[in-house]
C-alpha cells in the first residue's frame, strides 16, 4: 500500500461518515426513521409488513409460533405459491410485458424473458418434471451455471411444491455427488457447459463423474444444451435434453400447488466446521417475506426499476437477490453469465450501461479487483442511472468501500453493506439507505425488527469500542428452520453456545466476530470457526484438509486463511510429508491441489501449500490455527511459548517468505 493511501485509510477508520444523498431519499421506499421504534414496540406483529407484500391464498392465523423453541415458525396457517408470487399476480396486475430477467451471454447475446414468457417457461418446465414423475416434496438438485434456465427451473420446482437444492456449479464432481447423496435427491438438472472467457467449459463430464458416486438411484437427469456444437456429449439412459422435454409440454398450464407456510421451499448446501457440509432448510412463508421486504427496504427494489446483483445463482445471495426477492417485488433482474473481464475489463460498466441498471450489487473481492484494473474502465460507460449500491459477502475495507461510491456512484448512491448468512436467508445487519448514515467498512445498526448485539465470550454486551461475537437473540420470518435431516447438528451448530435452554431463552449464534461502536453501529470482523471467506464464498477448512490429507504422502495437513489484497482471504495448506516423502515437495503441492480441486473446486485452489516436519500445537496437541493464520497473512506472530514445540514456527514463518 501507498502512503497515500494508508493515509485515506487511516482517515476513513477514523470514521468519516456520509449522509444518503437528498436526490435518493426523495424518492426511497422506506424513509421514516421511526420504523425501528416502531418494529420494537410491535414485534413480532411488525413482520406483517413483510408478509403484506406477498399474495397469500389463506392469510395466516399467528404471526410467530414460539412453543418449540428454537424449531420457530412463520405465519402458520397460512398458505401460498412462490412462483405463483413471483409471476403470476404480476401479470394479473397488467405487468405481464414487464421484463422479469434480462439476460447477459458472457459471447455477448442476451436473452429477454417478460414475465408472462417467464411464466410460460416455468409451466412448461413444471409440467415437464411432473411428467417425469416429480411430486410434492420430492428434492430436485440444480447443478447449472448462470444460464436463464436455472431461475426457470426453480421457479418450476416452487410451482409443484419440490424444494430444489441447488449446487453450484464451480463445484467438483465430489460436491455434487456429496450433496446429492446427503439429501438422496432422485433428479438432477444439469447443464453440458458454459463459456469462460470465451472458451466453451464442459460441466456434463463432471456431472456425469459425480453421478457415478451417488449412492442411490437417481430417475432422470435434464441436461440444458447451452454449447451447441462447442460440445459433442452423449446423453446416457436416464439423460434426457432440456429443450426437447420442454417443447413437448409447450402449451402447458400448471397450477401454483398451495403450501403452507412453513413448507420448505428450498434447501441450500453450505460450509460449517467438519467435513461434512450442512443443509441449510428454508421455507415458503418466512424466506419469502423476507427476501421480498429485504428487498423492499435495504435495496429500495420498485417494480420500474432494472436491478444487478452479480452474484452466482449457486450461492444464497443469487436465490434471495437475483431470483426471489426481485421477482416477488416485480422487478427486472439481470443476470450475468461470465466474468467480469471478458472481452475486457470494462464488462460490468458495460452491461450497466446498456440496460440503465438501477441498484447494483456486487461482493467487495470484485470492488478490489475493479480498483485493481483502475478507475479508467468505469469511466468510459455513462453510469448515471445507478441510484444505490450494495455489498455483501465479507467485510469492505473503507479504501474499497470510498472507491466503489466515487468512481461507480459518483458519490451520488449510497451503499449498503448488507451482513447476512446463507442460514438468515436475507440481510441482517446494514444500514436503511435513505435513513442511517453511512459509515465505511461498518455493516451499519441492524435492521428494524432483527434484535442483534455483540457480545464477549460469557454473553455480556461488550461497550463501545470493544470487540466481542455477534448474536442474534430473537427470531426472524427468513431464518433457517432447521438442517436437513438433523436437528441435533442444527442446535449444536446454531443454539448451544449462547442459549439457556432449561429457561427457554435461545440465542442463534452465526460465528462471526464483531465490533460495537457508539452509535450502535456493528463492524463485521470476520467468522470465528474453521469457515474461511474467499472472494466472498464461504469454504470449510476441514473439508479442504479432508482432501489433502487423502493424498498419498501427505501424513498431517492444517488449512488456514491468509489475507489477500483481492481475495480478502486465501487458502493456505500447511502439511507434513510422510516418511520417505520428504524430498517430494513439487510433486506433493501438485497432487494437494489437485485433491482439493476434485474435492472442491477452482475456488478452493491453494494461494501456497508449505511442507513442514511438524505443525505447531498446544500443549495439549491442537493445532494453533491462529499463529499460521498469522504466519499467511504476514502479521506479528505474538507469544509463541505456550505451544508444545515453539522452534517449529520461525522455521515455518522463514519458508513461507522464501515461497
Ligand atoms: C460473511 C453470504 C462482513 C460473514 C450472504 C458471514 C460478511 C458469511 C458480510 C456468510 C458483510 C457476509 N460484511 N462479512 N457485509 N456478508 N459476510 O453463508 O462471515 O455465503 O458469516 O452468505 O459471510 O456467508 P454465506
């Protein structure tokens, strides 16, 4: 870093704020500062004002049902269609020539769905997979990249009443098959490609590897053809081809199945500290509400406007703010298949351009490598149709934060830096844009109605200025409702560290460390457990230790994150060779790699892979993950004397640097 700009980032930390724009809050959605009051005073019941923006076919009878906490529920009795109420009462309303999604190739072809021609795509796929023999509740697993078929598909799963799961399709061969098998989904949707930076990326091979690992039978596989003749591929037995299937059920109408409230509309795969990855449920009434009002109130989302969040479908953030929360607010959402430098490093200001995007929303690793490129690239699109920006995924640094509202604001948008989880379902923690002031690198107040403190280890609130763990200590309509198929995993998980359960007073713990400042403000530090966040995905460093260890060789591995000037986080592999495997180290760094890239993906690709004789441990043999944290990240290493074998770590620290 430049002096200069240690200097700007010195002077944001000390906390320069800045007030939402007059031109935005005169026309904003929310803009009554007494809405948290108000939330307070009348919670549970405020959460009406979520559900109102839905259609419900049966109103609930309670807003909250708490009698079996922490297994909450959201306006039971009540009942509803998702796809339903992010299509079709739209076009009931007149809107039906109203553009849904506005689809981006990254070749640079686009695709336009109305939402009466989104509709008509969802009924033709739902019939399509009821055909197939697809019931209510049964599981369809989505294994696609940022085509329009994939929002198309899980549409049609919410039109029947089948909760998708859908996996992102960086993922190995290895993640599908290990999601597949855990929820023992019988149908896939897949896809035989996509383009990255212009080369056709063959995704059928792998589908059809991960298959072969699935333990139970799976029905029907659906495979989209988006290469065309890029890519010759055979369709097995139970391999059928999308738009064949869905031209024989053109004319179809399928009716939206009525859920209750709490049915599961979606289940959605993410890392926690083992092995295996957890089940994130979600459900019809609350995730809906919420993503809508979230939508609603942080993204100030209107029906005219043409919204951006450019994230993957496969994560949570593409289902609550590309498909969901838009659709149910009838906004037109872009959606973006490739990179962000492709054919050059203007693309995205591009793509804002051409379609007079509204909002957009990107995660800080992509603000970084923007600022990287230079400001040259956004200053030669017109961008002033951009009204708010946000962030979401991992904390922004102020010198990002005060890149992103000059050269893509033009200092005229506020941003919204949203903290939230795949397991909350929506924002959390971040400022109402045309209310609270904003203040860079701080998620800002939680929102109104979310009860979210941070405390210190023994749950007391810490003061002002000290640092401690976030907690949230009452329910919310978009929290997950449990993990697929275990409870007991979800309590540990979530309840058991800050809960009193023999009083009945649960307290969800998301991981994360925090700030407090004195206006109540909350810094997002970073998670506390074993997750490391890279580019903004959340990766588990046991599951990448699991693979590395599997590699013949390699006796011992610890897999920490380091900081990374783009990345924000990068992953670091500390390993002990076998006896006799000393001398390999090349080979070894290649096949770790490798191992983890089957396991994983390219996401989880190792910045360095360090060989060392011993890793260093506590006296009691735990691995201090800390001091290699430290040791990646370049920092001061502190007090070393309390570990069992304190000479292992200048040796280590010294090879680093030689890497
Ligand atoms: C991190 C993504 C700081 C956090 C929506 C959280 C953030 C994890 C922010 C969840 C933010 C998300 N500032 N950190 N604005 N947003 N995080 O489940 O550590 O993929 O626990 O959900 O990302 O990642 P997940």
């Amino acid at each position: 870093m430049s002096q200069e700009d240690a200097n700007l980032e010195a002077r944001l930390e000390e906390q320069e704020t800045f007030e939402p724009p007059e031109s935005f809050v005169e026309q904003a959605n929310v803009t009554d500062p007494d809405i948290y009051e108000e939330f307070d005073e009348n919670w549970p019941d405020c959460w009406e004002r979520a559900a109102d923006l839905l259609s419900w076919d049966q109103e609930y009878d309670t807003v909250l049902d708490d009698g079996d906490a922490p297994f909450y529920e959201w306006f039971n009795g009540g009942e509803l269609n998702a796809s339903y109420n992010c299509l079709d009462r739209h076009i009931e309303d007149g809107a039906g020539d109203n553009v849904a999604i506005e689809w981006e190739g990254e070749l640079g072809e686009t695709r336009t769905y109305t939402y009466s021609e989104l509709l008509d795509e969802v009924e033709s796929f739902a019939a399509t997979l009821r055909d197939l023999g697809v019931e209510e509740d049964d599981i369809v697993t989505l294994y696609m990249p940022m085509v329009p078929e994939l929002p198309i598909a899980m549409l049609a799963c919410a039109r029947i009443g089948a909760p998708h799961s859908v996996v992102f399709a960086g993922f190995s061969a290895d993640a599908l098959a290990t999601r597949m098998n855990s929820s023992e989904s019988e149908y896939l949707v897949t896809c035989d490609g996509y383009y990255r930076r212009g080369d056709p990326l063959d995704h059928i091979s792998k589908t059809n590897e991960g298959l072969a690992d699935v333990e139970h039978e799976v029905s029907d596989v659906i495979v989209v053809d988006r290469l065309g003749d890029d890519l010759e591929h055979d369709l097995a037995d139970n391999q059928r081809d999308y738009d064949e299937l869905v031209a024989e059920h053109e004319d179809a109408s399928v009716e939206p199945v009525t859920r209750d409230a709490e049915d599961m509309l979606f289940m959605m795969y993410t890392s926690g500290t083992t092995g295996e990855p957890k089940g994130v449920k979600h459900t019809t009434g609350g995730y809906l509400s919420y993503a809508a009002w979230t939508s609603h109130a942080v993204l100030d989302l209107e029906p005219d406007d043409t919204y951006w969040c450019s994230a993957d479908i496969g994560w949570i953030t593409g289902h609550s703010y590309i498909v969901y929360g838009p659709l149910a607010l009838g906004t037109t959402s872009v959606m973006y298949e490739g990179t962000p430098d492709y054919p050059d490093k203007d693309r995205m200001w591009e793509i804002i351009e051409k379609n007079e995007v509204d909002v957009f929303y990107t995660a800080p690793t992509a603000i970084r490598a923007f600022m990287k490129w230079g400001e040259e690239y956004p200053a030669q699109h017109d961008l002033s149709s951009l009204r708010l920006l946000g962030t979401v995924g991992e904390p922004i640094n102020p010198r990002a934060w005060k890149w992103y509202y000059d050269h893509i604001g033009n200092q005229e948008c506020p941003i919204v830096d949203t903290w939230w989880q795949t397991e909350t379902g929506g924002m959390m923690i971040t400022t109402l844009p045309a209310i609270c002031e904003m203040k860079p690198g701080t998620a800002g107040p939680p929102l109104p109605g979310i009860s979210a403190q941070v405390v210190d280890a023994e749950g007391e609130e810490v003061e002002p200025g000290e640092a401690g763990y976030v907690t949230v200590d009452k329910p919310w309509p978009g929290m997950l409702r449990t993990l697929y198929n275990n409870d007991e995993r979800f309590i540990n998980e979530y309840w058991e560290e800050y809960s009193d359960a023999d009083a009945d007073e649960w307290v969800y713990f998301p991981e994360d460390g925090a700030k407090l400042d004195e206006d109540d403000y909350i810094t997002i530090l970073g998670r506390v457990d074993d997750v490391i966040n890279v580019s903004g995905h959340r990766l588990g460093t046991m599951e990448i230790e699991s693979a590395v260890v599997g590699v013949e060789g390699i006796a011992e591995a610890a897999v920490v994150g380091g900081d990374h000037e783009v990345k924000g986080e990068a992953v670091y592999v500390y390993a002990i060779p076998e006896d006799g495997y000393e001398d390999q180290g090349d080979e070894l760094e290649g096949k770790a790699e490798e191992a983890i890239l089957d396991s994983i993906g390219p996401i989880a690709k190792p910045e360095d892979v360090i060989f060392t004789p011993e890793l260093p441990k506590t006296r009691s043999g735990k691995i201090m993950r800390r001091l290699l944290e430290n040791i990646a990240s370049g920092n001061e290493l502190g007090d070393t004397s309390t570990l069992r074998n304190p000479e292992i770590v200048d040796e280590i620290a010294e090879q680093v640097e030689a890497d």
